[in-house]
C-alpha cells in the first residue's frame, strides 16, 4: 500500500481551522504536517517562512516547504521524501475524502500530478493568463491549491522549485512541474470551491475527495456526512 503524507498550508491567524482539520477528516491520522508562518509542535505546525502577507508570505512558505522536503525528518531519521510515497498538499480551508483519496492513490502514476486543472482554455476569465503571458505558455495549466493536489515523491525528488516571478504559488508550483516533465492529470473529483458552485451538495462528499472553502463549523457537517452519520 502506498503511504501518503497530508501537508496542510496554514498561518498562525487560523488556529480555528487547524483545530478543524485535526478533529474531522485528520481524526486518526499520524502522517501529516501543518507548514506555517509560525511552529506549534503539540500540533505539528513547522515555521516555513516568517511572512504572514497573504500572497509574498504564501508563496515564501509554499517554495520553502517544497525546496526542504529532504530536509523535514518525521522519524527514525527518515525524511518526508524517503518516507512516503505521495503527498497531498492542501489549504487550512479544505475538507479532504480520506477514504477516497487512498482507493484513489493505488491507481496513480508516479510521473502524473492530480488535482483540479486551471487552463486558458477552460478557465479564460483568470487574469493569470494575461498578468504573466510572458512566462505561460498557451498550453500551460496548474492545480488549483485550494482543491489540493498529489504529487509523488519520486516526482518531487527530481525538482528545485524556483520563483518565476509569479507571486501566486500554485499556479507557481504547476509551472515547476510541467517544466520538469511531470504531467498534470485533472480529476472531477478535487473541487476548488463550495459544492453549490459545483451543483453539488455537502452530501456529495461521499463521493469526491475535496471541498474548498469549508468554514470551521462546515468542516464537521461534512465529516458527519463522510462517518455516514448525517442522512438528512
């Protein structure tokens, strides 16, 4: 069986939603870290970069996680990237379908990245396209961070992920990917936003394996519904 590790971005201004996250989806789960602009070891937050600004700090702790995997030791000596297989990285603001995603992860392909994809195609009200058309590609794409994204270690071992003058650090992430041959897979089932923007309802979790924007307090309707407790 494959061994995912979960790697939630959060700020030391959201305690609510960490504590969200580890009493709902994260229940029972050992293999996971909070990467932060602050360190919490009761709770396994890391200090990733010292900036809180919502887009500079997002981006310096994003690049800063991603660059020091080797270098995140969970235990017995082993770093993140000899000890897992894949990770799932995600927001502080997104409720995960861990049951699905581990039927999910015994079907995917170490040379693929999955999650919900952004193109110009699709998605051509982005200003992203036009606010760095001199460094996407027409044929460019990235995962939405808020739906979460899975990529392998064996992937991850291969890259220094670098800046490239975007300050939005998924879109930052997919480029680092995509020019260092990693495909991206798009899948249905990773949604960037609330179910009813999807025509889906909280219900519907059964089903998918990520929601974004889940307050707190909708954190634990959704984790009702995944437990099978709530039929209403």
């Amino acid at each position: 069986m494959k061994k995912i590790l979960y790697a939630i971005k959060t700020t030391k201004k959201y305690q609510e939603r960490i504590d969200a996250i580890l009493n709902t989806w994260l229940t029972d789960i050992d293999d996971y870290i909070f990467y932060s602009d602050h360190e919490d070891s009761e709770k396994n937050v890391i200090l990733a970069s010292a900036d809180s600004s919502y887009l500079s700090g997002t981006l310096a702790k994003t690049l800063w996680f991603f660059n020091n995997l080797s270098n995140i030791f969970i235990a017995d000596d082993k770093n993140i990237l000899d000890e897992y297989d894949w990770i799932f990285f995600v927001d502080d603001d997104t409720f995960v379908n861990v049951e699905n995603t581990k039927t999910f992860l015994e079907t995917l392909d170490d040379n693929f990245a999955y999650g919900h994809l952004f193109t110009s195609e699709k998605d051509s009200g982005n200003p992203i396209w036009n606010l760095y058309k001199n460094i996407l590609k027409e044929t460019d794409c990235y995962h939405s961070g808020g739906a979460g994204f899975l990529i392998s270690t064996e992937s991850l071992k291969k890259i220094t992920f670098v800046e490239y003058n975007m300050v939005f650090d998924d879109a930052t992430i997919g480029v680092n990917l995509l020019r260092n041959g990693v495909n991206l897979v798009h899948d249905e089932r990773f949604n960037p936003d609330l179910p009813e923007s999807f025509g889906k309802t909280d219900k519907d979790i059964v089903n998918e394996i990520t929601y974004h924007h889940i307050s707190p307090e909708k954190m634990v309707e959704l984790y009702q519904y995944v437990l099978g407790k709530n039929n209403d």
